[in-house]
C-alpha cells in the first residue's frame, strides 16, 4: 500500500516512531520489542494500529521476518 491520503507524521507518536526503527534495524519484531523493552505484542499491536491509521504499509511480513517497503523506507529515513 502506497503512502495513503489520511497520513500524517505529525499523529505519529515517539515510541511508534522508536518501534518502527527498531524493526527496520532487527528485521524482527521479536528482537526489536526486546531492544525496545516491551512486550512483543505491544509493539505488534501499535505499529499495525499506526499502519491502519496512516494507510500505509511499513514493512512486509514473510515467515524469515520483516523487510521495509517502498513506503517504509521513506518513513524509517523521516523516523531517524
């Protein structure tokens, strides 16, 4: 899903904005809530929240872990 027209980085939160980096950087979610010292389905639950209220995709999910889309890379770049 591209950049959707309800985005807008100023609803985007500081830890959301911690979670999508750490992702980015682990390539797992698992890895990144422990890098984040929260629990995995926490920070599962607020980057999909965050995805569904941006209309974007951040990451594409695969049975190896995650990979940034298109979109996701522009926002992890912001994010940093």
């Amino acid at each position: 899903m591209a950049i959707g027209p309800t985005f807008d980085p100023r609803a985007t939160t500081i830890p959301v904005l911690r979670y999508l980096v750490a992702v980015a950087d682990h390539g797992n979610f698992g890895r990144a809530a422990r890098a984040c010292s929260v629990a995995q389905p926490t920070l599962s639950a607020q980057i999909a929240q965050w995805e569904r209220r941006m209309g974007v995709h951040v990451f594409e999910r695969t049975n190896a872990g995650v990979r940034l889309t298109t979109a996701g890379e522009r926002i992890v770049v912001q994010a940093r």
